[in-house]
C-alpha cells in the first residue's frame, strides 16, 4: 500500500512535467516546420503520432498534402486521418 501512494505521488509531482515535455516537442516541431526543416518537424511529429499525439498526426498529414520534406501523397494523408 506504502509503496502505491508513494508511485502515486511521484507521478502527481511529475506528470505535468512530462506533458510540458511533450508541449516542448510539438513546439519545437512547429519551430523547426517554420524554420523550413522539414525532416527535423517530421520526426518529431512521427515519434509523437507513433504515440498516439493526434496533433502530430495531423501535421504529417500536412507535410504529405504539400510534399515538404516527403513524397507528396494526398492518399497518405487520408490514410493518416483515419488513424
């Protein structure tokens, strides 16, 4: 029971941190899209999609729509929305 609400705690304390975290990414993602590095954005938002970030998600669907950084393939994006 000890050790439950001690794991209960710490994660109490340290989930905000790890959704910044995850905050961080999407935004140095974005950063990195506006930046014209498209690859970098790209791997970002694929990581965070193969986690499940529907944002993410989203904005590779994107970069497939207007081929930045990826063969351009609107059947992909559709493929990726419906995820």
């Amino acid at each position: 029971m000890k050790k439950n609400v001690v794991f209960l705690s710490i994660l109490f304390f340290l989930g905000p941190f790890l959704l910044f975290a995850e905050e961080v990414s999407l935004h140095n993602a974005q950063i990195a899209y506006k930046e014209g590095e498209y690859q970098k954005a790209f791997d970002i938002w694929k990581n965070l999609a193969d986690q499940g970030d529907i944002v993410a998600l989203n904005n590779l669907g994107y970069l497939y729509e207007k081929g930045e950084g990826v063969k351009k393939c609107r059947k992909t994006k559709c493929n990726l929305s419906v995820l």
